[in-house]
C-alpha cells in the first residue's frame, strides 16, 4: 500500500475515530516524452524567475498569493492549517443518508480510510452500522490544500472516502438539445420499446468488475511494437484517407429490425454460466455506493422477471 496522504480522524456526534487516508486509485497509462518533431530530440522544461531569468531549484519554491499587482503573500504548510485546523485534520460527518439517494455524477475519487489501533473498535462499529443501515455517511474535508464533500461508505471490512462533486460544480443540462421523456414525440413505437427491452433483459446480470478489461493498453503497446518492427520509429503516422463508410444515422436506420438483429445473435456480454461457480463473496458488488441495500432488494425482485423476459425471447 501506498504512503498515507493524510491522517487525521473520522467525526461524528461526539465520537472520533482516528484514522489515515490512502488512495484506491490505481490508474494503468503510458509515460512519454515530448519531442521535437525536427530532430526528436527530448523537450525539456524548467522552473525559472520571470526577474532574473535564472533556473530555480524545487527547494527554494514557495506558494505565494498575489494580493495586489506584483505583492505577494507567502503561504507555508502550517498556514494552510491553522487557517482551519479542524477542517484539515477531520472527515467530519454531518448527515447519513440512504445509499441509493446520491446519484452518480457526484462520486469522484475513492480512498481508502484506515483505523489505527486506538480507532479499531470504533471503525468497526460505524463501518457495519452504515451497512445495518444502508445507508452512507455524508462529510466535509480537507485534503492537502483543498475543501472536499466526501461520502464515507462501507465496503467489505474497509470503509472508503469518496470525494463528491459540489452541486455547483456540475454543468446544467439546460443548454443541451435533448430529446424529450415522450418516446412517442420522437417517433419511437411499443415494438421498439419492447425489443429494447428484451435486448436489456438479455445483457443483464449482476455486477462483476472483473469481467471488464482495459484492452486499449495492450492495443497500443502492440501498435508501438509494430511500428519498431517495421522500421517506422522515426515516421508520424499519417491519418487514413476518409473514403470508409461513416456509421449510419440513427434517423436512417432500421430501429426495430436491428434490435432484432441484436437479439438473434447472442448480443450479450454477461455469462451467468461461467459465474455460477464463484463464491458468494465474488458475486457480491465490490462498493455498494449507488443503489446499497436498496439497489439489492430491486435487483432480487427484477431477477425472476428478467429470467421469464429472457425465456420467452
């Protein structure tokens, strides 16, 4: 595990639960170098005073914030906390809520919060409290130098801290053109709707992360091979000529004839079979975040309708 980013504590009522926060992001992605195209030679960048020209060292660089043209303030860490010390050192917890009542474009980045041994006792009685519950707790705090709303949420012996967007963070939706909730206005008809509805039915199944693979990595890695085998390193791929057949227009094509398409030839990507032999601890959802307790008691009463959809098509 990675170095913890934070310590601090867990607070709700009167209750502290000292703990530390370590990232549960492990991103897969390509390092490269920017080259000049002229002789590709490494491009470079330095930090340097905009006064003397000179290269400044990482050491000798401070944060400072311009309070008139040219005047600064310099800032330090200790700055940054007694500006609230509070806020920097606590999650501080100030709602529950039900786990299926925040909707999914507010999750952002998760982490994983840990108890220290003095914080044991108590991180285990609010962790499976929140699952008894289903519910989710709702928290501020700060992390490095900026204010976050979090979501703490039981996963598995782990709770985990989930940065949420603020409301006002999100874009409205007002400026897009989008189509209205009537499918009739937009000219959709009861046979599309049920084929769609069978195909869905179809392709459903419960949640399994480990069905799903990033594919583009290895995609690229075999490009960047192909292109050193045949002797192309030092060659800027040209775009291919725009003669292909683009996609055909959704107001062109045959709606219903290709959800029926889709449906005759085993369009889905579950595989109840194959996961039938898995345990019950690999069949469960990883993070119950959108949906929880709830979100399982309508998916064990849509199953055996899903089921009967499915025999039927």
């Amino acid at each position: 595990m990675a170095r913890a980013l934070w310590k601090g504590a867990i607070t709700f009522g009167l209750v502290s639960i000292p703990v530390e926060l370590y990232p549960a992001e492990d991103r897969k992605g390509f390092s490269f170098s920017m080259l000049d195209k002229r002789d590709l030679s490494p491009v470079g960048y330095k930090r340097f005073s905009k006064t003397s020209g000179k290269e400044v060292e990482w050491g000798d660089i401070v944060k400072g914030y311009e309070y008139e043209k040219g005047q600064y303030v310099v800032l330090s860490d200790e700055d940054f906390k007694r500006a609230n010390v509070k806020a920097t050192q606590t999650v501080d917890i100030r709602a529950f809520v039900g786990a299926d009542e925040v909707a999914a474009e507010y999750f952002e980045t998760p982490y994983y919060l840990a108890p220290d041994k003095r914080g044991q006792k108590v991180y285990a009685l609010l962790r499976e409290t929140l699952k008894a519950t289903g519910r989710i707790a709702i928290a501020q705090v700060v992390i490095r130098t900026t204010a976050h709303l979090a979501a703490v949420v039981p996963n598995g012996r782990a709770l985990m801290l989930i940065t949420l967007r603020y409301q006002d963070e999100l874009r409205p939706m007002k400026d897009l053109d989008l189509p209205p909730e009537s499918l009739k206005s937009v000219g959709v008809n009861p046979k599309e709707l049920d084929l769609a509805k069978r195909l869905v039915a179809d392709m459903s199944g419960s949640w399994d992360p480990s069905e799903f693979k990033d594919t583009y990595h290895a995609d690229l890695m075999a490009r960047i091979r192909e292109k050193i085998k045949s002797g192309q390193t030092k060659e800027l791929t040209k775009p291919e000529s725009e003669g292909k057949a683009s996609p055909r227009s959704a107001e062109v094509i045959d709606l219903a004839a290709l959800l029926k398409q889709s449906l005759e030839k085993g369009t889905s990507v579950r595989k109840p079979a194959a996961r039938a032999g898995k345990s019950a601890e690999h069949a469960k959802p990883k993070l119950r975040v959108v949906g929880g307790a709830a979100a399982g008691k309508r998916q064990a009463k849509t199953a055996p309708r899903a089921a009967a959809r499915r025999k039927q098509a």
